[in-house]
C-alpha cells in the first residue's frame, strides 16, 4: 500500500447532517444536488478507514475518484537538470 497522501473526492448519495458528517473531520463536505461529496488528502490506510465508515454508516457510496497522484519525492532518474561537471 502506498504511504504517500493524494486529493480524493467522495462522492454519497444523499444530502448527509452535521451527525453523519462529524464521522469525516478530516474532510471538507459540500452538497452537489442531492449527493454529498467530501474532499481531503488521504493516503491508502485513511482512505480505507473513511470507506469503513462510509459503510459502518450505511451510506451509498457513487463515487471514490482520486484528484491529484500521489506525491512521491523526486527519485535520483527525477531531476529536471543536470549539474555540469567542471
């Protein structure tokens, strides 16, 4: 499992409470017609715990979309130049 955070967008059915939405303080919940959708940076470990919930709630879930990759630290074949040797 990857370590390394990325944007996700979360995509409910419904038009979730304050009740059902203090079970996702790490997330920023809007309405979107009649669904809710939480957004965060998540990485593999939180993501499964919000999709637990999500379930433990009995919650309809329509949509898991990442927005953003997962950041990594530039690797050595990452660099985008080079320094001259003297």
């Amino acid at each position: 499992m990857d370590p390394v955070p990325a944007l996700y967008v979360i995509r409910l059915k419904g038009q979730l409470g304050p009740s059902a939405l203090s079970a996702f303080p790490a997330l920023v919940s809007r309405w979107q017609g009649t669904d809710t959708v939480l957004t965060g940076l998540l990485d593999s470990s939180a993501l499964f715990g919000v999709l637990a919930e999500v379930e433990a709630l009995g919650l309809e879930l329509v949509e898991v979309r990442p927005l953003t990759q997962p950041r990594r630290p530039p690797g050595p074949g990452d660099m985008t130049h080079r320094l001259e040797q003297p």
